[in-house]
C-alpha cells in the first residue's frame, strides 16, 4: 500500500496533508531516515513524527465507557470516539463499536475496524459471554433467575424469546447477570418484564476480558491474544 494512503487510512490527515508531510522529512523509518512516497516500509518500521503508527487493519481496542456518552459517530451530545484520539474516528475501514451500551450504561466496550470480527463477537452462535453489573431499584424477587435462565422470557413488542441468561445475586437489590446475546437495551427491558427497574447498569466483563486497572474514560489496544481468546472463551 503506498505510504500516503496507508497514514491517511489510519486517519492521520488527508492525503494531500500526508504527502506534505513527507516531503517535509516527518514521516520516517525507525532508524529516523526520511522516507518517500513510494517507499515499501513495513508497517511496523514507519514513523509517523518520530513515533510508531497505529495497529494497521484489524485494531481492537477496549473502552471503560463512563455514563453520559452516546456510541455514535453522529448523535448529538457527548459521544464515545471522543475518548480516543481524533484520529481514530477518521480510520478506513471505519471505527466501530462492537455492540452498544446506551448512554446510562457504562464498563466495557470494544471497537474494532474489522467486520468479519465484529459479527463474530456479537453473534449469540459464538457463545462470548457478556456481564453485567446491575442495580435495580427495589429488592431482587428468587424467581427472576428461574425466569431469565428458561430461555422462554419473550420482550414487549418480540417475538423471539431470549436465549438463556444466568443471575447471581450479589445484594438485596444487586446482581450479576451473564447473557449471551446484545438485543436493544436487553437488561433494562428483562428487569422490566419480571416487575423491576433498573438504577444503575455496568458491563464488567466480556468473555475472560475485563477491565482491569482501567480507569472510567480510559482505552486500552487488545493484543491478538486477547481479541482472539474472545472467540474461545
């Protein structure tokens, strides 16, 4: 791929303002030599002002999204790609979030440029598992977790019942809950069938991933490792 597209693809500018740049000396090898439009540097030794450029195709990264941000590129107020670089929101293929967490949930969120990953990850056949920590408004009744585990609860306004989700209760009022598929704002509306609301909602956890020490608004890359292990979890 010729450099003026790779760097304007990985959303570093224009291609007019890439090819600037380069005639400039800023774009270089790691050795610091100046290269030219048609160099034929891997990806890996091409510096982009003295510093080495993003994951090339296929970058998965992982968001610990506060509450009061949207998942979208165009919505109106405050929104999740304004977290990450700027940069990141003009990357080719598109940046997008594998699933959504509305504007009230916050926790784990993952973005990838790669389709084909995304699909796998949010498919219920690829079994990842996906955990949230919940706070309803009035005490969990025992029966919510013989419900939300039969596979039979259907969703105002569905026809397809929801696939088998597991509860542990963890307070008068808290649970984990573990489900296995990503339908339009799922949790809240399960919670609301059974009689309950839900306060406060936080994904803890995706398949073996979780947060760890990232602190709320801070984003992380995946190693290949760890975006792969997703599938195998």
């Amino acid at each position: 791929m010729k450099l003026i597209r790779r760097l304007a693809n990985l959303g570093y500018g224009s291609r007019k303002e890439m090819q600037k740049l380069i005639r400039m000396g800023a774009i270089t090898n790691a050795a610091g030599e100046p290269l030219d439009e048609d160099a034929d540097a891997e990806h890996d030794d091409i510096r982009y002002k003295g510093r080495p450029l993003d994951p090339d195709f296929g970058m998965v990264l992982m968001l610990n999204k506060p509450t009061g941000y949207v998942c979208s590129l165009k919505d109106r107020g405050n929104l999740v790609y304004e977290l990450l670089p700027s940069r990141f929101a003009e990357r080719k293929p598109v940046l997008s979030t594998i699933g959504r967490l509305d504007s009230d949930t916050s926790g784990l969120l993952l973005f990838t440029d790669d389709g084909e990953y995304l699909h796998k990850i949010i498919s219920p056949k690829n079994h990842v598992a996906k955990i949230y920590e919940v706070t309803c408004a009035r005490p969990l009744e025992p029966h919510y977790g013989e419900v939300f585990a039969a596979g039979t609860l259907v969703l105002e306004s569905e026809k397809d019942a929801l696939k088998p989700a597991f509860l542990e209760v963890t307070g008068e009022k808290t649970a984990r809950l573990t489900l296995y598929e990503g339908r339009y704002h799922q949790v809240r509306r399960m919670f609301a069938a059974v009689g309950n609301h839900v306060e406060a909602l936080h994904r803890a956890q995706m398949g073996d991933l979780t947060l760890g020490e990232l602190k709320p608004g801070k984003w992380r890359l995946l190693d290949q490792a760890e975006a792969q292990g997703l599938l195998k979890s």
